[in-house]
C-alpha cells in the first residue's frame, strides 16, 4: 500500500499535467474547504535528524552560499 507521502506527490504529478481553469478550480475548492490545514504533520525519524542535522550546520557555519553551490556544480557536470 502506498504511504501518504507517495499519494500525496502522485497527485501533484497529476496535478501538475492538468490546465483546464475550471477542473483546478473546482479541485481548489475541494481541498480549501478541507480540514487538512489543521492537520499537525507528522515528520519521520529520518526527517527529524536531517533537520536537526541541518541546525547544527547553520549554528556551527558550516553553510556554503548558492553562488558557491553553482559553482561546486559546474564543477562536477564538466567532470561527468
């Protein structure tokens, strides 16, 4: 059976092929009068220590700037 998070991105993937304004209007509404929105998300274990993880970078600099980033990565594809 497929978790949450997996329904949840086919549906975006779907989601995102549609154009017809009336089909995505009647879907916003659908989902706008939900009480999802109230919903607490619940983060996996995985999740939660990448993102702890994450706040011990910031907090000890261990940041790289996105120019820096576009750079490390033109690096690796002219090395591909």
């Amino acid at each position: 059976m497929d978790t949450a998070d997996n329904i949840r991105n086919n549906i975006i993937d779907k989601l995102l092929t549609i154009s017809n304004k009336e089909y995505l209007t009647a879907l916003y509404k659908l989902i706008s009068k939900s009480s999802v929105e109230n919903d607490a998300i619940q983060l996996s274990y995985d999740q939660l220590l990448m993102l702890n993880m994450s706040e011990d970078d910031i907090k000890n600099n261990r940041i790289v700037s996105q120019e820096e980033l576009d750079k490390l990565d033109l690096e690796w594809l002219k090395n591909l």
